[in-house]
C-alpha cells in the first residue's frame, strides 16, 4: 500500500497547471479546477515523507500568497481566477486551523528553520484573522459547521462546536512551539498563554462530569449530548488531564461507543446517529479522523493501542481494495464500521470521494511510517526514533531523509535479533522494545552497521 499509494499520487499529479505558482505540479480538486487548504495540508503530512519529489511546500505557500490584508486565508481558491471559492453556509471560507502543525511538521520531516521565520507572520494574521472573526465574548469560538469538517454529521444546533475550539488550542500550542525553534521567547508565552486561555475553557464548559466527555454547545451554553469523534481533537491538543482521559480513551475502547472492529466511527454506536453501512460520516469511519485520534493517544502515552487501531484501519482499507482474489476494489474517502467496503450514504447529504488520496496517505504513508513501523524522524535534531512493542521481524528500506536514505530493519538470525542499519549520513538511532523494556541511543556512521538486541 505504501508503494501503491505513491504509484497513484505520480498519477493524480497535475503538472500542467499554472508552472510559475505549481513548477512541480499540485494535487488539485478532482476537476483540477480549484486547491482547497484543508485537503493540502492533509497531503502535506504524507508528501512530507516523499524527499521533496512531490513539493507540499508550494501548495501551502499559495495560500500564504493569496493572503488578504486583514490575514484571512479562504479554504478554497480557484485555479483560474485564483480568487477565493465560498458557500452561502461560510461566506468567509474559514477552515480547519492545520498550518501551525504542518509547518511544525515541515521543520522536522525537512529541516527548514528559515522557512520558519519566514512564514511565522502570515500563521500569525492568519489566527489573529480567524479571532477577528469568530471568537466570542465567553472566550470561545463559533464557527460555520463547513470548518469542522465532520461531514454529514448532525451537529443539532451547535453554536460554539468542541473540534473548532480544541483545533485553535492545537495550533496556539504549535504556534508556542514554533516560538520556542526560532527562539522568540515573545512569541512562545503570547500563543502558551492563549492555549491555557482556551484550554480552561473547554475542559471548564464543555466537559460533562456525568457522561465523561467534551461536547457542542448550543447558544446558551447548554451541551448539546451528542457525541461525534470530533471531541477527539481534545486529546490532539493535550486538553484534559489524566482523568479525563482515561474517560475518552475508555470509550474508544468500548464496542458499545467508539470501538468498532475498524477505528474509530464519527459517531459512536450508542449514536441514534450510527449506522453499520456508515451512511457518511455517521458511523462511518474516516482515515483522517482514524489519524487525528491516533496522535492523541501517542500524546498520551497509548502507543500499543494505537499502533493496534492503525493496523486494524490498515486492514480494513487493503480488504475494500481487493475484497476477495478476484476482485479489485477501491480506496475510499469513508469506510464501514465493522465490515469491509465503503461507507454508503442513501440520503445524498454526503458523496464518497473515491481515491482521495490526501485522506488515503494518511494511513498508508504517514501512520505506516510513524505508527505501524513506529519511527519518529526529526532532519534538524538528526535523529530517528524506533518504538517496537515487541520483536518481530520489520522496518523499512530507503526511507528518502532530505537526501538521505536510510534503512533499517529487524530480523531473527542464528545470532538472535539483529537490527540492520544502512545510511549516507550520521545521524542518532534510538531503539525502544516495550516488551523486553530495553532502550539505546547510539550515533549511526555512513554506510551499513547492525547491532544484536541482546547486546543492549
């Protein structure tokens, strides 16, 4: 699947689109007529891993190009006119808040800290743009439903809607951290001081000490008990401490809410919402939500269980591609819940974008590296990070590092478990096998090198 993937991505290629802007060509809408932001930052985290044949950079740079005076960014822009493409529903095509994380990700998957410098003043207007326009007088932010882009699901009257408001804690707090790379100490306290802002907020009027979960609001404050994923973003955002935690990640677990046999439905099973054919987004289950949650629990320290849920996802995406061995299925945008196939949505409220490859690297690059292998990679700290629950036989060959491939694999020989390394460049490996409790960090030279996990 990951060869596959990047097969399909050197197809969807457009390369005969605007070449000043585009001089590597772009993914655009599945008309090629417009780019839309939310869908390339999503590719920018997998093409992040594709050693710059694939440029994420200037996808993003043309929304900072396109930039009003005021900071707004529309999610969507016109590859003719290259003005901004709305609804009647979100007359300011505000979007998903994702630039702090992708640039954060850029800088450590492609080691470039004066772009940092660079961009850090559009990230800014762009956020101060999104308060100008949304943040209410109860510190919270009320947006169009189009920004939270959580599909077809109902969201009954929502006024201040829990993912927006934990996505613009996320990007207060990789803005923070942005900060803290460039060393501007101004710069790091302004965004930590709005995320704990915002932080006692959520965990203040959103979280119900009853059913043990962060909801929608509707106009008068009142949760709206309507569980959908998109309070996952909470645990993206660092948001609740350790009790409330082990509440949600419960409920992921738990067949009767969130833990159907594919990970994780965006709405629960309790859900009057739920269906088993996914209808959508309402029971169905989507790789980017399947991503965002994954990383929560990484932050949590879940790594087991989260590299269990993305190769449990992984599954069920293969099993739709080719259903039985005859047959050549598909890949999908929405996945059933607990059986392979896609999600089927009878009431046209929502359309099941096939091959949409920005959701679809996702899983079978970026989680397949950093979850299911479970390398953690940083170009300007020079060092890769191998979490292993247990031995087995796995690893990965000629992973492109800016120029650098390297390899490494695990695998059983008469000597016992050897770790075999191969690489253009210096760089620090730090090994960590759970099971045998066993951690190492040691430089690794040019060339090829192994080491016995005996030894450590």
């Amino acid at each position: 699947m990951y060869d596959r993937t990047w097969v399909w991505l050197e197809e969807s290629w457009n390369k005969e689109k605007n070449t000043e802007l585009f001089p590597d060509g772009l993914l655009t809408s599945a008309d090629g007529e417009s780019i839309n932001l939310f869908d390339s930052c999503l590719s920018a985290l997998s093409l992040s891993y594709s050693n710059q044949n694939f440029d994420a950079y200037s996808m993003i740079d043309f929304f900072y190009k396109q930039q009003e005076e005021d900071g707004r960014i529309a999610e969507t822009y016109s590859l003719e006119t290259f003005q901004p493409i709305v609804t009647e529903s979100n007359p300011l095509g505000v979007s998903t808040p994702l630039l702090p994380f992708v640039e954060f990700i850029f800088y450590h998957k492609i080691g470039n800290k004066k772009r940092l410098k660079e961009i850090v003043i559009h990230l800014e207007k762009y956020l101060a743009w999104i308060s100008e326009n949304f943040l209410r007088s109860n510190g919270l932010y009320s947006v169009p439903y189009e920004a939270c882009h959580l599909g077809n699901v109902p969201r009954e009257g929502a006024e201040y809607t829990i993912d927006f408001n934990a996505q613009m804690a996320a990007a207060a707090l990789y803005m923070s951290s942005i900060g803290d790379i460039l060393n501007d100490k101004e710069l790091s306290f302004r965004y930590k001081r709005q995320y704990f802002s915002l932080k006692t907020r959520i965990n203040s009027m959103m979280w119900d000490d009853e059913t043990h979960f962060y909801y929608d609001l509707d106009k008068d404050e009142n949760h709206i008990c309507n569980k959908h994923i998109g309070s996952y973003w909470t645990l993206f955002a660092e948001i609740p401490n350790d009790e409330y935690s082990e509440y949600l990640i419960q409920q992921l677990k738990d067949p009767a809410e969130f833990g159907t046999e594919n990970p994780f439905p965006c709405v629960p099973v309790s859900s009057k919402y739920f269906s088993e054919s996914g209808d959508g987004y309402r029971g169905g289950v989507v790789p980017f939500y399947t991503y965002m949650v994954i990383k929560g629990l990484m932050k949590y320290g879940a790594f087991v269980y989260a590299r269990d849920c993305a190769i449990r996802h992984m599954y069920f995406v293969l099993d739709t591609l080719h259903p039985d061995g005859d047959t050549v299925g598909d890949v999908w945008e929405a996945y059933k819940p607990n059986n392979e196939g896609f999600s089927v949505c009878t009431d046209g409220s929502f359309e099941n974008r096939k091959r949409h490859l920005p959701m679809l690297g996702l899983v079978t690059i970026t989680m397949m590296v950093e979850n299911i292998i479970g390398l953690e990679i940083s170009l300007p700290r020079k060092t890769v990070d191998w979490v292993m629950p247990a031995l087995e036989a796995m690893g990965i060959e000629k992973l492109s590092l800016k120029r650098n491939n390297i390899t490494i694999l695990s695998n059983k020989n008469i000597r016992g478990w050897e770790i075999r390394l191969e690489s253009e460049k210096l760089y620090y490996f730090s090994i960590e096998i759970l099971d045998e409790q066993k951690k190492k960090t040691l430089p690794i030279p040019s060339g090829k090198c192994s080491m016995l996990i005996d030894k450590i």
